[in-house]
C-alpha cells in the first residue's frame, strides 16, 4: 500500500514544482515558436500560474492523508521527518536544495542512461523522477547541460512516423501534444527498452503500456531544476536541431 502511495505522490511532487518553477521564471516571450502569437503564449503562462494553488491545496491534502497512513502502520520517526519536510517545502513553494557527494564524471549516453534507469523496475516513473533533478545536480554545470543536450537528441531519435503510429495504436489515437508525452514515456521505459523500440517498434511488448503514458514535461525541467541549484542561476538554452519528423 505504501508503495502504491509513493508511486501516486513521486509523480504529483513531480507536477507539482514543474509548475513552480514554470511559474518562477517569469514570463518570455519566445518568438521560436511560430505555431503561437505573443498573447497566447502569455495567456499559458498565466494558466499555469493561476493552477498553483489548486495544485498546492491538492497535494498538501494528499500529503497529510499519506502522513496519517504512515503513522497507522507504523512507520520511522525517519520516514516520518522525511514527509514532514515534503510538506513544509510544498507549503513554502520552494524545493529544498539537493545534498548529496558530487559527481565529476563527464556526460555522455551511458551516464544519461545510468541517470535515466535508476531505480527502474523498483520504483515508479513518479518516483523516479522525483528524484532525478537532485541526482542530476550533483554533476557539473557542463555535464547538467549536456544532459540536456542528448534527452534532446533522444526525443528527435524517437519522432518518427514508425513510433507515432505505435503510440497511436497503444493510446487509442495519439495528438500532437500525446506524442510528446509517449516520446518522455518512452525514455522513462529505460535504455534497452527505448533502443530496442527504435530498432523495431513492431516487436514493442505492449505489456508495458498500461493506458497512460506522460513524463516529458517533468524529464525537461530535470537538467534547469538542477542546474539552478547548483549555479544559484538560470541554465542558458541549450543548442539542440529543431525537431523534425522522420519516415514516410
């Protein structure tokens, strides 16, 4: 049962400081994206923003009835103070900063993946992306970046015509914005998972898709979110090719 709960909360906390940060940077316009004008974009910002306490009023509720379930079956002072400090920091809209060794290791795919996999198969996408971006900011400044850099490269290897058409079928129809999700869905399923998928798409076991698929949006905040507490500043864009559809 804990389990279950752990699942559910990791991916809300995840939601949850998505949108505070969002909220956080303020807003700009960004003239790259041509498929929306000035007052749009602005009218996105001000949704998420206007989200804020509905979302805080929701997981501090959620919180407290996980607290209360803990206490009931016994849990750690330890486990205890950890949810404590969960709720204090969603109370205060402010994520506490990471502690943790730091990492010197450059970036490169098998340290993505390593970032990327950990905890697959013991714990759920909510939780492990939970956890992701105080992972992520034990390295450097550079190598948060280059992160950056190759989940990038990863989404424009998966957007393809081949692996739309296997998002299609798996979600009963598949937008735009659904893609998107299934590609950060997809990346979360893990290294061998996502090659072997982009090596066949046919031969995908569809097992592992339970109705929903989603975690983009969280998986693109990992590399700023980390590279802000490190750096106590905002992470500059980082140069990536535009997406581009491939196959016929």
């Amino acid at each position: 049962v804990r389990r279950i709960w752990r699942a559910k909360i990791g991916f809300m906390k995840a939601h949850y400081w998505y949108f505070i940060r969002a909220r956080g940077k303020g807003y700009v316009y960004d003239p790259a994206l041509s498929f929306s004008t000035e007052k749009e974009q602005r009218a996105d910002y001000e949704s998420v923003a206007a989200r804020i306490p509905e979302l805080k009023k929701t997981m501090l509720a959620v919180m407290a009835d996980y607290r209360a379930l803990l206490v009931k079956t016994g849990a750690t002072p330890a486990e205890l103070a950890r949810v404590d400090a969960d709720i204090a920091a969603i109370e205060a809209e402010e994520r506490p900063k990471p502690k943790g060794k730091p990492d010197n290791r450059a970036m490169s795919e098998d340290v993505f993946w390593e970032l990327i996999d950990h905890g697959l198969g013991k714990q759920s996408i909510g939780e492990r992306l939970d956890t992701l971006p105080e992972r992520l900011a034990a390295f450097k400044p550079a190598a948060i970046r280059k992160f950056e850099q190759i989940l990038r490269q990863m989404d424009n290897a998966a957007y393809r015509h081949d692996i739309w058409a296997l998002a299609y079928l798996l979600r009963g129809g598949c937008s735009d914005d659904s893609f998107e999700a299934f590609r950060g869905w997809l990346i979360l399923q893990g290294r061998k998972v996502f090659e072997a998928t982009l090596a066949n798409p046919d031969d995908f076991d569809v097992r592992l898709h339970h109705g929903e698929s989603g975690g983009m949006d969280t998986l693109r905040d990992a590399a700023p979110t980390a590279y802000e507490w490190r750096e106590g500043k905002a992470m500059k864009p980082v140069k990536a090719p535009l997406l581009a559809l491939k196959g016929a």
